[in-house]
C-alpha cells in the first residue's frame, strides 16, 4: 500500500486486477473446479480522510454517493445514503465491513478508478471491492493480509449479490493462476503465461440474475444439468493439465467445450456466440465467454494470428482488448 500526499492531504491507495475464467464459471458455484487468472487491466481505490464522520464516494465514470457513519446497535452503519447507491453497493458495503473488522470510524472520501469495463466478466466488482478494502484499512491505520482482504469482499458480495463462489475475490486478492473449488483456493504456480484477446459486447450481464437462472435450470432438470455442470469441471482440471503441457492447441479445444457446455446452461447470449465465431474463424486456438456471460465479454487464445482476431473482434462489433494472464494480486 502506498501512502502519499496531493495537495496536502494523505492518500492511501491500492489496486487490484481484473481476471477471467479460463474454465468452470457457474460450475464453480456447485463445487466443480474453476482455473482463473489475474489480468493486466486493474481497478485503483484511494481513500483520504474527511472530517465530522462524513462518507463519500467518486467513482470516474460510474457516479457518486454522500453519507455519513453512525455507530447503530454496536455496529458501524454507512447510512443517510444519497446518490448513486445502487451503483456504489460494493463499494459502499466493502467500505461498511472494513470499519466494522477495523473497529475505528473516520470521516472517509473514497475515489475509484477502472480500467475494467462494469459488468463485463472481468472480475470489475471483485477489484474495486478489494482495493477498497486494502484502501480504506490502511486509512484507518491497520494493513490487512490478502486472506483477510479476501474474506471481506467475499462477505461484500454474499452481501450484495446473493450466491457468490470464492473465485473473484481470490483472484483480485492474489493474482496469478487460480484453481477454486468450494473453499479450497489453490494457487498454480509455473503455468504458461497467455496472451488472450478479450471481446467486450457493450452489454451488461446480471450476475445475481444469470446464476439464479442456472439454479432454475438445475432444480427443475437435474437430470440433464447436473452432467453438464460436472463436464464443465472436468474442463477445469483438462485444461490445467494441458496447460501444464505447454499443449495450447488442447486447451483451446478445452475452451470450446466448455463454452458448448456453457451454452447448455443457457448463459451465453448471441452477440458473444458472434463474437466467439468470428475469434476462431480468425484463428483462436479457442474461445468462449467469460465470467457470468448474458452479454459481457468473451475470451480468445491466441495463435499467431493475433492481430487477425483483435480485427475480426472489432469488425463484428465487438470492443478488444489485449490481456496478459497471471497478473500480481492486490497492491498495496
Ligand atoms: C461470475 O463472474 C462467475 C460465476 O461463476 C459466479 C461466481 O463464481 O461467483 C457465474
């Protein structure tokens, strides 16, 4: 955590990774194995000290919230909540939870900065919670561990957005490789760093909505979904081997049968079916969606080809962006 002063007040600040999922997104939340890996796109929190216990938040691009901290029923509250709260939850929650650990109230401007489109599947909301988190701790004068960071934004989400599996959280925590089963999160050290083209649609899945769709889907056939859910771990674990291998060519064809699988589940949408067809039509080695999908991005690995699908990603509508996995966790 770096702490510094502009225009004479001190700054505490902190950055986080975005991430995608190479395998086993929603199959993860049944406890089938995920691999997910940090990427070079971060999100960046600052929090400066404000007086009479006042709240505020500066999100560059999203919004802005005023409240104040009251102490209610023994616990600290961020209430009298204005502006753009729905938009601000996480931030305004991770902020909540951190007081409450820390134990220790003080007036707090909170400022956001992303370079990770919202709602896109690349982990936006696991990042900002995370370096706020790491931010507004060291403000109030305790550096926490990754663990702890983890564990406080995987609370902020629970609380936020219903189900969530570790995977987020734990990636924005501590970057690299990740392999996530239930509570299990294990970090794969020596795998291939890849170079991957991501196609953002410009729309914006619900991820509340999309695993509640998953758990319908579940319930009322479990049947033909629990066999899809189970193949798609075997993908994980496939695929962590192959990347292991240095085989490329296998996990490509790895990540096409996950996002097959993916699309059984009913969580793909047709501008990233568009965009995943015109990726291996311009040579990925493979392609599917990311994260929670219903719009969002997708993902492409690379062949030689490079420069082809960040065109043919563009030329279908899509917004690339080049990405480098086993990015560094937290900064602080
Ligand atoms: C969302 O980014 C990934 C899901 O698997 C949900 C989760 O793991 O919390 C759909």
């Amino acid at each position: 955590m770096r702490n510094y002063t502009v225009s004479g007040v001190k700054t505490s600040k902190a950055s986080s990774p975005g991430q995608i999922f190479l395998f086993g997104e929603h199959a993860v939340v049944y406890g089938q194995p995920a691999l997910a890996t940090a990427i070079d796109i971060r999100a960046e929190a600052r929090a400066e000290p404000v007086p009479n216990k006042l709240f505020k938040i500066r999100s560059e691009g999203v919004g802005q919230l005023d409240a104040k901290i009251k102490k209610r029923n023994g616990n600290w509250s961020v209430c009298e909540k204005k502006g753009d709260i729905k938009k601000l939850e996480f931030v305004s929650k991770a902020a909540e939870l951190t007081i409450n650990h820390v134990d220790k109230a003080q007036g707090l401007k909170i400022f956001i900065e992303s370079g990770i489109p919202l709602g896109s599947g690349l982990g936006s909301s696991s990042a900002v919670t995370t370096a706020t988190i790491a931010a507004v701790s060291k403000e109030l004068g305790k550096k926490l561990s990754r663990e702890k960071i983890s564990q406080l934004a995987y609370e902020t989400e629970l609380g936020v957005q219903g189900a969530a599996s570790r995977t987020g959280v734990s990636v924005a925590s501590y970057g690299g490789f990740l392999r996530v089963q239930d509570e299990n999160v294990e970090r794969l050290e020596g795998l291939p760093e890849l170079d991957i083209v991501i196609g953002y649609t410009g729309e914006y899945g619900n991820t509340g909505e999309l695993v509640a769709g998953v758990k319908g889907l579940k319930d009322s056939r479990p049947a033909l979904i629990n066999p899809i859910i189970e193949s798609i771990g075997k993908t994980a674990d496939m695929g962590i081997e192959s990347l292991r291998e240095k085989n490329l060519g296998k996990v490509g064809v790895l990540m096409n049968t996950n996002q097959n699988l993916l699309e059984g589940l009913g969580v793909s949408s047709p501008d990233l079916r568009d965009l995943i067809a015109a990726a291996r039509e311009a040579g990925a080695r493979g392609a599917k969606l990311t994260g929670a999908g219903g719009g969002g991005c997708m993902i492409a690995l690379k062949s030689k080809e490079d420069r082809k699908i960040y065109e043919a990603i563009k030329k279908e509508g899509g917004e690339p962006m080049q990405a480098r996995t086993g990015a560094k966790g937290v900064r602080f």
